[in-house]
C-alpha cells in the first residue's frame, strides 16, 4: 500500500498542474487577436483613418529640433566630424565611380552633411549667448 502513495501524489501533482495551465490559457485567451468570421478569412484587414496629430504633438517635434540643432552647434568637433564623414564619402564615391558602380547616392549624402556643417557654423553666432543667469554677472548658486 505505501507504493502506491507515490503514485496517488505524483498523479494528483500532475493534474493540479493540469488544471493550472488550463485556467492560464482561459485568462489568456482575453489577449488573442478576434477570430475572423468564415467569409473574412483570406481578406486584408481594412486600414483604419488615422486622426489628425495633435498640435501639441507639432510643437513637441519643433522643440526637440531645435534642441537638437542647439546641441550640434554647441559642441565643437561635431562640425568638424562632419566634414571629415564629407571626406569619405567623397573618397569612397570615387572609389565607386572607378569600379564601374553608382556614385550619385553617397554624393548626395556628402552634399547633405556639407550643407549641414556650413549651418552649423554659421549658427554658432545665433547660438552662442549664454543660457544661464550666472554668466550675466549674477553671483553663482552654491
């Protein structure tokens, strides 16, 4: 009689298992994706019209440009970082262009990254004011 204990304990483990992950898949079903009805199956899911994006999300998007433009400026090897990436592409472009290949898309990029140093440059000026009150003369905060 005491052998079959184990077996009565290993059996009823098993089944609490069972029933466990049972009720889990029931929760789960909660989360699958609606079931199609027959004369739907093989059909493209009709795209929904987006709405129209907030201003607020505009405004969010022009502030973080500007800080981004902001903190280019700032730092200063960015420009210069930029003009040795002109460099390269110059150089790989003509390495393209003699092995027979499409040079145009790496000269664009280069004419991009040139343009974008020379405005950064040039925004150095409009920039470079100092943002803190400390450096009008105020007394720094300790």
């Amino acid at each position: 009689m005491k052998y079959y204990t184990y077996s009565l304990k290993s059996v009823l483990t098993l089944a609490a298992v069972i029933v466990t992950i049972g009720a889990g898949g029931i929760s789960l079903s909660a989360y699958a994706a609606p079931e199609k009805k027959p004369d739907q199956i093989g059909k493209p899911e009709k795209a929904k019209p987006e709405k129209a994006k907030p201003e607020k999300g505009e405004k969010r998007v022009k502030i973080l440009k500007e800080n981004d433009k902001r903190l280019k400026v700032e730092d200063p090897v960015y420009s210069e970082q930029l003009k040795l990436l002109v460099a390269q592409y110059m150089a790989t472009a003509e390495i393209i262009a003699q092995q027979g290949g499409n040079p145009q898309p790496l000269l664009d990029a280069a004419a991009h990254f040139e343009g974008e140093a020379a405005e950064i440059i040039s925004g150095r000026d409009k920039f470079s004011k100092p943002r803190h009150d400390s450096a009008k003369g105020a007394p720094p905060i300790r």
